[in-house]
C-alpha cells in the first residue's frame, strides 16, 4: 500500500476511507474495507444498524424477496448461525440479523452513530474529502463512499395544516422505536404504495375505524407468505449454495425470472393456468416471472392487466370500490407491484373506507384531522405513507462539492449521471455504493457486487501505488448511452413512478426521466467486469 493510504495521524478524525450509512451496504464495505487495512469508520445518522431496517418499522414492514434470498452470502459461518423465521422476514427479524452481522464482525467500533453528514469537501491539493456532520464534528478521509440507500429520504405531502394536527402523526419511514397503539382509534392512512399497503393490512386489524386516501390505486399482488419450520431452514440451508447462483443467473438477483414465451405464444386456456400459477405462488414470480414481453408489448400488458383486475373485483365485494381499487393510468408491473397479506379484503370490513384523493383532493390537515374538498374528517392518528426521494435524494440532502467547486446537485440538474453508478467524473475518489443507474432488483445481491468491485478497485490502486481514480467524462458518456439503450420499450417509461423520477411533492420532479437502470443485472455485472478487466478502463488513476 502507497505511503498516502497507510499513513496513520494522530487526529481521531483523520481515516483512510469513510462510509456514510450503516445498512446491508455499509456494513459489509466495512467489512472489506478492514481486510484491505485500510483505517475506516462508518457515519451513521441512526442510533443503531440496520439502514432501511432501523428507520422503517411501520406495522406490516417486511421485504418481498425470499428471505434465503435476501440475506448475506459471504460467510459460510454466517448462513449456518441464522434461521429465518419466515419465508419473507418482518423488519424486527431483519433488524435483529443485521445487529447479529454487526456484533459477530465487531463492526460498531467503526461507526460512529447520531452522525448526520450534512457536507463532503473535496480538497484536490490534499487529495481528500472533508465531511461534515450536523453536529458540527469534521472528519478527512482519502476515500468517501456512499451506503445511503436508494429509499431512504422520506418525504411529506405539501399539504397546508400539517403542522397544526393536535393527534398523533407519523410518516413509515421514519417510525418511532416505540409502538403505536391503533385499537380503538380513528386513523388515517395517506398513500397506497408498497409501505402504505403493508401498513393498511395491520392497522385495519385493530383500528375502530381506518380511512385510506388513495390518490394512485398500485396493481398489487398476493405475497403467501408463510413461516419457516427448523426442518425446512435445515433443508433450505443444504442449497445456499443453488439459491444464490440462481440470484446470480435471473434478471434482477430475485428467485424468479421471466418466462422465455411471449404471452401469445400459448393459447388462451394455457396462458389463463399459467397466471394462475403466478397468482398463487410466493413472491414477485407474478412480475418478474411472467411471460417476458409483459413489460413491453401492450397487449400482453393488457392481457395481465386484466387478469389481476379480475383477482381485485372477485376479491373486494362492493364493486365501486373494487373498481377504485383498479389502476386506470398505467399497466400491471410498469410501476413497483407493492405485494399483500389480504389488502383487498380489508376493504370489505365495516371499519374500513376508502376516499379517492383524485375525485376529492386533500386541501389540508386541521388540528382534529383533515379536510378534503368534499368533506371534514376527524382522526386520533394520521399516517403518512408517502414515499421518499428515490434514487437521488439521499445524495441531494448532502452537500457533495468536487473538483472546482462543483456540487454532485449542480452537475445533477438534469438527471444524474454516473459510470456504473458507482464512480462520477468531476468527484475523485467519491464511490457510490448503489448510486444512481446501478442494478437493482434483490438489493443485498446487488450490494454484495458493488462492494467487491469498489473493494477489487482499490486493492488495484493498493497494489499499484495509487491514490486517486475518477471517472472519465466519456466513460460515463458511454454508460449512460448504454443506460438510455436498456430503457427504450419499455412500458414502465410511460408512467409516473419514481422509476421514472416523478414524486408529486416534490418540485421539478413532474418530469420522466431514466432515473434507474433498466437492463438486466448480469448484463450490469458484465459492464462493470469488464472495465475492471481491462484495468480500470475509463477510469483515471494516478
């Protein structure tokens, strides 16, 4: 290692290499980033690990990857230690793994917690980053990696009054440790996305009555999940080893991948069993597994479109509802398939009534609840399941300033840019763990790749006495092609998501754009390998 990466100062602040986040990214960089020996330490704005986990403990919280699927591959020990309990794990069970991953590996030596980075410096004579903290402390580093997360920035609906509601409030990505007690009370629940569903389904169960304001009806799907017997994890643990190499195989790192027919390929009767199939298997099988032109032919999209809209009216009694219920604006699987426990069915019990948000906007939350343009609602509670600043917005909550002064929100006016979203051109030695137009799909798949490849570059810059790489503008030029090349056909562009960069409560956010990687994940895989092998080709080192 060069003398610039080993150097040791006396100042407690001064590190080799910082990470911001301590989720499934940033602890597993931690744990790569000691093995090259480099001196790390980990910003935390938590009190605690976990990153989605920590921050996301609505009622109903779970993942929709299979939990095999979901967790770390990297140790052996690790897999044989944990059970899972289930086959899609709640949020304490995921929580509880990833503080069983950071006391096994003794990671909280290197993270500091309640540290909140509000700005990363970059200071080309000295060839490090200074990052800044809300509580005022500074910290240099050589290296400055990112592990925010791409749905980790929480954000509120616009809505006047907010502020003036006497009852109790809470957005789902930001729930508090302790718990909320529904029984009994009036509660409202804003948004039908995936948080929303999941929390509708439990706060239904208790709630004396529950109100959903449903501005988007999402295309949702059953999740059939089920628990997990010590026989079944002891039989699940003999194939780790075929589970993740299918995760390596598929589309997006998930179990499922799509079917090799085009939905008019078989007859009627056939393609109708195959749905079928789909319907009531576990998981995404019904998105990601369906027949591979769903997404991209118009009629095979109207075709499960219309098959999962007859799920929805069999299963919704009154069918007023059932049909508020259907999305009219865009396609099954264009937008993300928020999966369900019995969703639809919450809206056939008597404490439950749902309010379209279109026909009757909200105007404003009052002091006893909120005030719609057709009517004045009390509530004990109100939910706010409102999504986050995809993709880009942990990113712009920090005040990245590179080389000349340039900030990452500045050069990022008009849509972001990366080389396999993990390096940027104008920002030396600023890797981005899941930053903008990397695969997504099955996350901790994901993560494990690009915290090799990060880890793989600077064992190569180690080896050969390097201090700093940045992105060539016309790598990124290329990969951004190749990322415009990957989005074309697709149905998904034609709808407002934050797949496509749009949020409602945000402005200049009413505009599609490429905001991910559409391509598939060997393919991204293959993309970033490849610049590897070829030396790091389009990436500057010296």
């Amino acid at each position: 290692m060069s003398a610039a990466l080993t150097e040791r100062s006396t100042a407690t602040d001064t590190f080799d290499a910082i990470v911001i986040g301590a989720g499934m990214s940033g602890l597993y960089q931690l744990i790569r980033l000691r093995e090259l020996g480099l001196r790390a330490r980990v910003l935390e704005a938590g009190t605690g690990v976990g990153g989605t986990w920590y921050w996301n403990r609505y009622p109903g919280c779970r993942f929709d990857s299979e939990s095999y699927s979901y967790g770390y591959s990297f140790d052996r020990d690790l897999l044989k230690e944990w059970n899972w309990t289930e086959h899609f794990a709640p949020q304490p069970e995921t929580e509880r793994y990833l503080n069983l991953v950071a006391d096994k590996y003794d990671l909280r030596r290197d993270i500091i917690f309640g540290a909140r980075v509000t700005a990363a410096t970059w200071n080309d004579a000295r060839g490090t980053w200074t990052v800044e903290c809300e509580d005022g402390s500074r910290h240099v580093s050589r290296f400055l990696i990112t592990a925010v997360g791409v749905l980790s920035t929480p954000t509120m609906p616009t809505f006047p009054g907010i502020e003036e509601f006497r009852g109790q409030s809470f957005h789902t990505g930001l729930w508090p440790k302790e718990p909320v007690d529904f029984a009994g009370k009036r509660v409202a629940v804003i948004g039908t996305g995936a948080s929303g569903v999941q929390t509708i389904q439990e706060v239904a169960k208790t709630a004396a009555q529950l109100t959903v304001f449903q501005r988007t009806p999402n295309w949702c799907a059953p999740l059939h999940n089920g628990t997990i017997s010590a026989e079944e994890m002891a039989e699940i643990r003999t194939r780790y080893d075929e589970i993740f190499c299918r995760c390596q195989e598929t589309v997006s790192c998930f179990l499922h991948t799509p079917d090799p027919r085009n939905t008019f390929d078989v007859g009627a009767e056939e393609r109708e069993a195959f749905l079928e199939t789909l319907y009531a298997g576990r998981g995404f099988g019904i998105w990601v597994g369906n027949f591979k032109d769903m997404l991209t032919d118009r009629a095979a999209n109207e075709e499960i479109s219309r098959f999962v809209a007859k799920k929805i009216r069999q299963r919704v009694k009154d069918p007023k509802v059932a049909e508020l219920l259907i999305p009219k604006n865009h396609g099954f699987g264009t937008r993300r398939v928020p999966l369900e426990t019995r969703y639809y069915e919450v809206y056939n019990q008597p404490n439950v009534m749902l309010v379209d948000s279109r026909a009757t906007p909200i105007e404003r939350i009052t002091a006893g609840g909120l005030r719609t343009t057709e009517a004045a609602y009390e509530f004990d509670i109100i939910v706010y399941a409102t999504g986050f600043d995809a993709l880009r917005g942990a990113f712009d909550r920090i005040e990245f300033r590179g080389r000349d002064g340039v900030t990452l929100k500045e050069k990022w006016r008009d849509g972001a840019t990366s080389l396999v979203g993990m390096l940027q051109d104008g920002f030396p030695n600023l890797l981005t763990l899941l930053g903008p137009h990397t695969a997504l799909g099955n996350i901790p798949r994901s993560i494990e790749f690009n915290v090799d490849w990060v880890t793989d570059l600077l064992r190569h810059m180690r080896r050969h006495g390097l201090t700093r790489m940045e992105a060539t503008p016309e790598a990124v030029a290329r990969w951004m092609d190749h990322v415009m090349d990957t989005a074309r056909g697709q149905l998904a562009l034609e709808v407002d998501s934050w797949m496509t960069g749009v949020n409602i409560n945000l402005a200049g956010r009413q505009t599609r754009i490429v905001a991910r990687y559409m391509g598939t994940a060997p393919a991204y895989r293959a993309w970033a390998n490849e610049i590897a092998g070829r030396g790091y080709e389009g990436v500057t080192l010296r």
